[in-house]
C-alpha cells in the first residue's frame, strides 16, 4: 500500500515539474523574440 501511494506521489509530483518546464521554455522563447 504505502509502495503505492510513493508511486502515485511520484507520478502527481513530475508532471507538474514538467509543465513548469515547458511553461518557462515558452517564456523564454517569448522574451528571445
């Protein structure tokens, strides 16, 4: 059980490094432009 809700951790807390990621990309590109 507690392997589990590690694993749902992991999965909750990546995505929303990645969409912080690509969120600064853009922003960066923006500002290139």
């Amino acid at each position: 059980m507690s392997r589990k809700s590690r694993g749902k951790k992991i999965n909750f807390i990546f995505p929303s490094v990645a969409v912080q990621m690509s969120g600064f990309l853009s922003f960066f590109i923006i500002l290139k432009n």
